[in-house]
C-alpha cells in the first residue's frame, strides 16, 4: 500500500510541474481537457470550500485533488459566452470564485443600458431588489455572499459591489482569470487593500473594471473579501 500510496504522489507530482495547456470541453463542471503522453486528462471544478477545490481526471478515472491552479499549466482564454455559462454555475453553487468574477464582468460589458433589475436577469440571479440609500439590495443575497448592491447612474447601471462570505478568489486566480491587476492606493489606512482588473469584450457597448478587495496586503495566495464591479460606457 505504501508502494501505490507512492506512486500515486509520484505522478500527481509529475503531472502537476508538467507545462500541460489545457483546452474548453465546454462543459461547466468539467470545462478543461488535455492529452498528456495518450492519457486523457479532465479537470473538474468542485464545490468548494466543502470539498478540494480541483479534481483531476485520467482516462476517466479520479487521480487526485488539487487546491490550486499549478503554475505550470495554461488555462486558455474562454469564450464569453462559456465563460457567462460557467459563471452561473459557480454562482449557484455558492462559490464566488475569479470564474464568477470575470463571467460577470464579461456579462456586465454585454449588457446594454439598463436598470439594476437587467442585472439580475443578466447575472441569471434569484431573490427581489428593495431600495436601499443610493442603492438597491437583493434580497437573499447570492449563496457565499452576505450582501449584493446594485447602484445606477443617470438610470443606468453603475456599479455592483458584493460581500463575500465563503473563501473568495485568490490573486493568483484573479490574475490567471482577468489578466495582471494594478494594485491601487487606500484612501485610508484602516480599509482593505484594492486590485483593479479592466475587462473588454470585443463589440461589447461598456467595459467593466473588477475590483477585489483583500483585508491583508494581497500577495498571490491572498484572497478577497469583496468585489465591485464597475461599468463604463466603451
């Protein structure tokens, strides 16, 4: 047992320092696929934090889990609408991971001029809008948040910030998913720290920049408290 308990760690070893470009399936659950020496890999996204975060498939066959991206291996740019499709089901599972992030903010760019309650539609969210100060809240928020804002500008959609409850997405994972973020100044010392991601979608009608907010300095393995996403006419 020892013996296959080692091999096993020898592989999973080998394939992740591997530089493996993956491919789309085009499946959310199951959305990455490559050829690694004739094995046929598969990778599943998992419910996490309850379980790991990444499942490794072999011919079929669970190898082994993963908690993160290994920094060898190259995830391809998503299609926008995989990517929106992906992004829903992550949501729903309560996971508000960099994948969420950058489906919503691609959703976001998509979506024409518009009221909070085109969000929730574009966003594919449940729950009722009520008006809050400057704002309106939907109510329940997403599952892995504690509170989802919309605010408009000119009766049209501004910004949506989202606090999060569940383990948010990671700087390295914000940074493989929407491309190196700008780290920006605080106003104050005593507030988080804030990264901004700019995202364009091609013949898009807006852009959108993703802020993730992390309460500690956030080097690669920080993970953010909360996010707003910013619209701006293109």
């Amino acid at each position: 047992m020892e013996e296959a308990a080692g091999d096993a760690d020898e592989a999973h070893a080998s394939l992740a320092g591997m530089a493996i470009s993956w491919e789309h399936t085009g499946d959310g659950e199951l959305p990455y696929r490559a050829t690694v020496n004739g094995a046929e890999l598969l990778l599943r996204v998992n419910d996490f934090p309850a379980e790991p975060l990444y499942s490794l498939l072999v011919n079929g066959r669970l190898a082994y889990d993963l908690e993160d991206w290994p920094g060898r291996w190259v995830r391809p740019g998503i299609p926008p609408d995989l990517l929106r499709r992906a992004a829903v089901v992550q949501a729903r599972r309560g996971r508000v991971d960099a994948i969420v992030a950058n489906g919503w903010a691609s959703a976001l760019c998509a979506l024409p001029r518009g009221r909070a309650g085109d969000v929730v539609s574009a966003l594919n969210l449940d729950g009722a809008l009520a008006a809050g100060i400057g704002h309106q809240v939907l109510d329940p928020p997403p599952p892995g948040t504690s509170r989802l804002e919309i605010a408009e500008d000119h009766q049209d959609v501004f910004t949506i910030r989202v606090r999060l409850t569940a383990p948010g997405p990671s700087r390295s994972d914000l940074d493989a998913m929407l491309g190196r973020g700008d780290e920006v100044p605080r106003v104050h010392f005593d507030q988080p720290y804030p990264v901004c991601y700019r995202v364009t979608v091609d013949g898009a009608p807006y852009r959108c920049d993703v802020f993730a907010y992390f309460t500690d300095p956030p080097n690669a393995q920080a993970t953010a408290e909360s996010l707003m996403f910013r619209r701006q006419a293109s």
